[in-house]
C-alpha cells in the first residue's frame, strides 16, 4: 500500500510494508541516514525523530501511524533551530557523536515547549536518550545556552 | 566555552594535486599489549601531512575516531609545527596501510606514541616551505620564517603564501631532522579547540559504519547461536518470506574451531534488500543449534570459582619479607573480598561492517579500531593478498575496545563473497551484548595487618579473573598476563615490607576481551576501598593514610619494565591527590545529606584523582557533584582532556551503579539497554576537572580517568552511612 507522509517540508509517497519502523525507512528509502539505531526498542533514544512536533522514537513507530503526519529529522533541524545547532558545536558537546542527532531532536522538542527549562526539567525530557560517551554535562550546558540566547 | 572551530571540509570534493607537497616521517611505535599486538610494530615511512597549491593542508590521521577527538588532536599537532592557519587544514580519514605505522587505536596512545613522529611531518614541512620561498628570494633560509600559513623574508618584508610555495617544495628533500618548536612557541598544541566533526555530527552529516551505501548492497541481519561454539544445523524460513521479493536468503556460518580470536562465531545470517525486511525475517527464523562445551557455563558458578581461586595461594608475581607467616599469625587482621561482573562495551553504535568482494580482492567500510589488524584479520580467515585488502574506518559510534575486534567484518566479507554483491551485516543491540568480548568478572581478597601507627606491617593481596588471553590467544593460556596484572595490581602503589601479590586464572565460556581501562576497572576499586577500609582502622582520613603509605616512596616498579620517561612516579600521584582534595573542598564542612569518597589511580601512564559526591538522603546514593584531577603529562587539547574526564565519570557510574551481565545455560541473561543499565541524564552529575600543566611526556587520556570512579562512590556511600559495599554493582 503506498503511504505518503511529509518528511522535513517534502512529500513522500512510498510503497512499503506498514509495519516497518519509521526509522528505517527513513534511513533505507529515503537516504536519511542521521537518524540512529541504537536499540530498536525504545530503550535509547538514538532514533529520535519529531511528528508533528513531538519527540519520538522512530525504531517504534511503523510508517502507517506516521502516514499523513509531518515528520522532521535531525537533517532539518539546523534550519529549525540553528542556534541549537551551534551551540553543540560551540559546547564542544559530541563524542563519538551517534547518539547526538536523538539528543538533539528531543533537546529541540524540549525547548520548542519550554523556553528557559531548568535541569530538573532536561533531566525528564532528556532521560529516554543514552549516551555512552557521557556527554550530559554539556547536553545540559548547550540548552541552556541556547534558552538563554532566545531570552 | 568559545574555542576556535575548524571546519570539515574532507566531505568536500579536494584533491591533493600531483605536486602537492606530501612529507613523509617515521613512527615507531610499540604494542598494546607486547603478546599478542600482530600489526606493525615495525619502523616505516609514513605520509601524515600535504600541502595543496590551493594552499589546503591536508592532515591525515592514521587513527580511528571514536570520540576522542584523535582527528582533531592529531590537526592540532601537525598544524602547530607548520604554522599552518586552523581555518585552512582538512583531516583525512587513513585507510590501514603499514606506511602510518602502528593503527591499533586502543591502549590511550595515539597521542603518546605519534607525538613526536606529527610534530617532524609538521615541521618537515615547514622547512621545505622555507627552503623554497628562500630559493625563490635568493635569501638565506635562516632570515626566513613561517608563520599565519605563509613564509615571510622579514628584512625585505617579502610574504609567499604556503600554497604559492606548494608546488616548489614539494620537490625538494624531505629533512630527516627537522628543528621543531619549543613549547613557549605552541599555539596550537595545549589549546582547545572544537572537534572538527562537531558540525557534521549536529546536523547529521557523520558518516557511520550503517550510512554508507553502495550500488547494489544487501543487508544481512545476524542471528548468533546463543552459546559460544554452536553452529546451526537446522533453519526454516517462515512460509511468508519466501513470497517477499526483498528477501533474498538465509547463509550459515559455522563457529569456527580452535582459538575463538576475532573469528565469527556461529551464526545465521538474513540477507535481504533492506534492514526492516532482513530484521521482520530473523525474527521469525526457527533454527537449530549444535551442541556446544560452552552451554553450562553460568556466572553464578563461575563467580564462585573465582572466589575460591582467592582463598588459595595464587601465582606469586612479587613477594618480600614474610607476609604469609606474618598474617597467619597474626592477632589481627584486616580481610576483604572485592567482587565485579561481566560488562559489555555497549557502545551506542552497534557492530556493522560493508565488504564489497570482487573476485579476489575485497573493500571493506567499517567502524575498526585497528584498520591493519581488520586487513590482516581478513587475510588470515580468507584467500585474498594483502594488498587485494582495502579498508577504510568511517567514524565509530563509540567502540570502547569493542571494534578492535573485527569478528562482525569477517561475517561481511564471507557474506560478499558468497552473494557476489556488496553487503552490508547489521547488528542489533541484541548480538552486540550477546557477543560482546566481555569485560572479565573479577574476585580480589585483601588481607593485611596493622602496626602500631596504623600503617600496614604485612599484606596479601590475590586477584582472580579469565585473562583476555584465553580469548584471543590461546584457550590453554589461562594465567592473567603481566600486562593485565600490571592494570592496578603487580604496580599497585600500596606496598609494604611483608607484602605478597598473587593473581589466579580461570577460563570463561564467553569471550573475554579489553574494555575501556580493561583490568583497573577492578583492580582501582579492590585497592581503593581497601585502603578506605585500612584508613578506617587506623583511624585515619583517607587522603591522609594514601599520603602516609606513600611518604619516602619515589618509584613503583610493576611487573613489566617502565618505558623510559614514563616511570610511575608516586609523587605526580600524590600531586593529583592533593589538588582534588583542595578542588573538592575534601576538608571543608561538607552540605548537609552529602558525602564524599576519594580514589587515585595510575593507569595508561596517568594519574587520576576523583572525588564524588553523593546524595545521602537518596537511596541509590545519586552522585551530585565530581571533582576530577589528571596529569597526562603534556596534552594537546585540552577541551578533549576535559571531555574525556567528564566522559570517564559517567561511563564509569554506569559500571559502578548498575550495569551487570549474567549467564545462564551458556547463554546471556540481558538483551537490550532494559537489561544492561547504563548512566543516563539524571545520573550524569556535574562534573568539574583541572588538568595538570606538565612538561612530562604526552600519557593516556581516554582511559585513565574510568578506574577512580567506582571505589571513589563505594567510598562515597559508606561514609554516607550506606555501608561497606564491596561488590559492583553499587546500588
Ligand atoms: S533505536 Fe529507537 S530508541 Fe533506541
Ligand atoms: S557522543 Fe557517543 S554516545 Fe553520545
């Protein structure tokens, strides 16, 4: 059955298995390979994408109940929210970098509804996203950052 | 922070021109572990540095990046000597080839080993550039000078900038010695600066081992046997796949026999046209397995082997005076048992690996540590010459020591050998924790006497755990390695004038292999809450008693010999000790509900001291602050020394509190982050971290600061009230 579904401002009409996950047809039909896969369960956060403004994981949402919606990966976000952006760069935040598009799109989510959020609050937002480098200090300092230069 | 960035342009489209200036230097460098490091201990040429006429300077790092920050310590380095602009410099990925020396990137000695060999390429460059704008003056070249990326002649205030001398240059000889910089004159070297990934990875531009995609790629989605040493006998493929066109078929693969090395393991493998399809098939695969002498292995029964192994004498690495008679006689003594579990690296990218095999010579694009042991790894498991071998690390999502073993390229290199297309062989979380090369389960018994003064007058010390190198060298080879004692143990800076240190072997039904600080993860915390607890009874402060078992001592000799300039030194231990207990305000009154706990460690020639918080009040003793001291002697940036400290602290919480593998009937118990619990953002406290300013020669960053974390919390929870926890996890 073919599904359309709008992904970073374009449509998208695809011919795919409705149970496959968001994710990988993201990264193996669309070529959108910023998005990770780190658990395939929900369990990481690697795979973060938004729907319709919403962090969500996409290793658990299939691409029937994301038909229709309006999906945005990290490929997006640096015309989003470009200040976010920099200030990873600027923080010096990533490591090994592969969880950091996940943290990234639920940082963005995150601060789209919360303009100044204090730690506790980055601490709930940001608890479905693991880093094994550990890179939440900085996580936290680069929102931070970046509320306060939207104040 | 605000630190220059450099920008990345190695995605972009350049080429270094035939006339390019390209400089060749030496490295020689030594193995990770001198027993079974294969690759290229060897002196060879190597080509680190080029200088384009459109005056890019292109730096290529011969090792992997997997978070350190290696591409951009080693641009730092390089660009220093040459007095090359930041802005103008672009880091090429090296694929593995023995001209760039030694590639295995494990051990924290990238920096350590290719210091010196970056600085000449650096500097070799420099002085062709000289040398041909001089020529081109007429002038000698001792008027001229390099720097902001161009050669100035400052008494006739003539300026050629590098890439208008490129071309000039690069004919002329390579000098063997160049002069390099002296240290007041670094402007790169000691700075921080931004990883030059930093922007591809926030827009999601880094290129991982699952990004690449090649022209007629399959993916192949791994079902591992689940015990070591099984292979599958029987696969039947659910009646719907084989109406599915995107599924392409199922391939065993056989465990191999002998030595487990890096060889796969048994195994069956989905090939399809995509990921989804191949994981939708695995999932419905029904196989099965051989028998295997692995399928009683348990870790229960293990770990209680292990605390046998302790209650006898053990192997005797170092032994003076009479500590056994000493302590069997002893009125009193002080006896504790320390015990760790399995860990799995984890690390955020699963194992994945593309081989492209085309008659007799294959491609492979991976996330490898150690591209020249993948080469060789995949001459000796197939028919291929060496140079029909190419393969090329892309960025590795975290590795930890988990991808200096290539076991999952293999898996791609057969499967693309068999199907005659590229392939790509995805793991899932599931085979990554299943086949991990586990980090050893470990028991230590301490036991010492006290004197008068409280400071110990005799002391034994056991540990017991399965040595990597019944894993990836032979399975008779059961005895820890003195490479592994050397970890925290046979150098452990405790030392007595009746003192016995004895290590104990035993063979695991999993593969054991080298994780992030590997041994002094148990070593640190056995000998950290063990001085606690002396500390204690003595009635002691912790700093304290260190400082006073450490008084007169100078040198501590391990079980291997020091390399020159590196000694273990006690008084850099001592240093870093005594700066976090000013850091942490260790003797200040502490908030109410808050305690601390100390350890100090040397490992990977550095010294680590770490003070962590914790929370009283909170049940799981949540840390809220840490204090971390390094001395790596001479750094190159020091944003990344400070990264890899902060990093360190988590990853090592995520031992200390929580994570913990078991097996039962040879098979894992957890099979996803819901059973194997890492740190997460709640847990991540605040972290802060002074680096020593050192002349010393350049030490290990990346591993050193793991070892202090768990002592530093047990010793955080009991003086929080929350008891002697001797056993990891923690909480
Ligand atoms: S891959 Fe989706 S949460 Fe881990
Ligand atoms: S930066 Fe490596 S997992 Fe987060």
């Amino acid at each position: 059955m073919a599904i359309t579904m709008n992904v970073n401002g374009v449509e998208h009409s695809l011919d795919v298995d409705d149970n496959t996950p968001l994710l990988w047809v993201l990264r193996d039909h669309l070529g959108l390979s910023g998005t990770k896969f780190g658990c395939g369960r929900g369990l990481c956060g690697a795979c973060t994408v938004q729907i319709d403004g919403s962090p969500t994981r996409s290793c658990l949402t299939t691409v029937a109940a994301a038909s229709g919606r309006m999906i945005s990966t990290i490929e997006s976000l640096v015309e989003q929210q470009p200040d976010l952006v920099d200030a990873w760069v600027e923080e010096n935040v990533a490591q090994c970098g592969y969880c950091q598009s996940g943290q990234l799109m639920s940082a963005a989510a995150l601060l789209a509804t919360n303009a100044a959020p204090t730690d506790e609050d980055i601490d709930s937002a940001m608890a479905g996203n693991i880093c094994r480098c550990g890179t939440y200090g900085r996580i936290r300092k680069a929102i931070h950052r970046t509320a306060e230069g939207r104040q | 922070m605000n630190t220059p960035q450099l920008r990345n342009l190695s995605r972009r489209n350049f080429l270094v021109s035939s006339s390019a200036l390209v400089v060749g230097s030496y490295a020689y460098t030594t193995g990770f572990n001198p027993a079974f490091a294969n690759t290229t201990r060897t002196l060879s040429p190597s080509v680190y540095v080029a200088v384009g006429s459109d005056g890019i300077v292109t730096v290529t790092c011969h090792r992997s990046e997997m978070g350190q920050g290696i591409k951009t310590a080693v641009a730092q380095v390089v660009c220093d000597e040459l007095e090359a602009d930041w802005e103008q410099v672009v880091v090429a990925q090296a694929e593995g080839d023995a001209k760039y020396g030694d590639q295995n990137t494990d051990g924290s000695r990238s920096i350590k080993n290719f210091f010196v060999p970056l600085r000449n390429a650096g500097a070799a460059a420099r002085e062709m550039l000289i040398q041909a704008a001089a020529e081109s003056w007429g002038v000698a070249a001792s008027e001229c000078e390099a720097h902001d990326h161009a050669v100035h002649h400052k008494a006739s205030s003539r300026s050629a900038s590098f890439g208008e001398l490129a071309d000039a240059a690069s004919v002329l000889d390579v000098p063997e010695t160049p002069t390099l910089k002296s240290r007041e004159n670094w402007n790169h070297i000691g700075k921080s600066r931004v990883h030059v990934d930093a922007k591809d990875v926030a827009t999601g531009n880094a290129t991982y081992g699952a990004d690449v995609t090649l022209p007629n790629m399959a993916v192949a989605i791994m079902v591992h046997a689940p015990v070591l040493g099984s292979s599958p006998i029987d696969v039947k493929v659910p009646e719907s796949a084989k109406n599915d066109l995107r599924f392409i078929g199922v391939e065993t693969i056989n465990a191999t026999p002998g030595p487990i090395g890096f060889n796969p393991v048994g195994s069956v493998a989905v090939i399809a046209e995509d990921t989804y399809t191949g994981i939708k098939i695995a999932d419905e695969l029904e196989i099965s397995w051989s028998d295997s002498p692995n399928q009683s292995f348990d870790s229960e029964v293990f770990q209680e082997k292990l605390r046998e192994a302790v209650e006898q004498p053990g192997q005797v690495w170092h032994a003076v005076g009479d500590a056994n008679s000493m302590l069997d006689g002893a009125e009193e003594t002080i006896e504790a048992v320390y015990e760790t579990p399995f860990l799995s690296h984890a690390p955020m990218e699963p194992p994945s690996a593309i081989a492209k095999v085309v008659e007799d010579s294959v491609e492979v694009l991976a996330p490898v540590q150690d591209p020249q042991t993948t080469r060789n790894t995949i001459v000796g498991a197939q028919s291929f010459a060496l140079e029909n071998v190419k393969v090329t690390p892309t960025l590795l999502g975290g590795a930890f020591g988990r991808k200096s073993k290539p076991d999952f390229v293999l898996e791609a290199v057969e499967l693309s050998k068999r199907l005659k297309r590229p392939v790509r062989v995805q793991w899932r979380r599931e085979n990554d924790l299943q086949y991990d090369y586990f980090h050893a389960p470990s028991v230590q018994r301490y036991e010492a006497s006290l004197g008068e003064n409280g400071m110990p007058i005799a002391w034994r010390q056991r540990t017991a755990f399965p040595s990597i190198m019944s894993t990836v060298a032979a399975p008779n080879m059961v005895e820890p390695a003195n490479w592994e004692l050397d970890m925290g143990f046979t150098n452990t800076p405790y030392r007595c004038d009746n003192q016995s240190i004895e290590a104990a072997g035993l063979k695991a039904g999993v593969r054991i292999g080298w994780l992030r600080s590997v041994c002094n993860i148990f070593h640190a915390f056995g000998a950290n809450v063990f001085i606690d607890e002396l500390a204690e009874q003595a009635g002691m402060d912790p700093i304290d008693y260190r400082l006073a078992m450490w008084d007169g001592m100078d040198v501590i000799q391990g079980a291997l010999p020091s390399e020159p300039g590196h000694e273990f030194k006690i008084e850099r231990l001592r240093n870093v000790l005594q700066k976090v207990r000013v850091n942490s305000g260790w003797d200040q009154k502490i908030a109410d509900g808050r305690a601390l706990g100390v350890a100090v460690h040397h490992s990977f020639l550095s010294y680590v001291a770490t003070v962590l918080e914790v929370d009283a009040s909170d049940p799981n003793y949540r840390v809220t602050n840490a204090h971390v001291v390094l001395d790596c002697g001479t750094y190159v940036n020091a944003d990344t020394c400070v990264a890899q400290m902060e990093g360190a602290v988590v990853f090592g919480l995520s031992g200390a509190q929580r994570a913990k593998l078991t097996f039962k009937d040879g098979a894992i118990q957890q099979n996803n982050f819901d059973g194997y619990l890492i740190a997460r953002m709640p847990d991540g406290p605040s972290i802060s971290v002074e680096l020593v300013d050192s002349d010393h020669l350049p030490a290990g960053v990346g591993e050193p600061g793991v070892p202090p974390v768990a002592p530093a919390l047990s010793n955080a929870i009991y003086r929080a009230g929350g008891g002697r926890r001797r056993s990891l996890p923690l909480v």
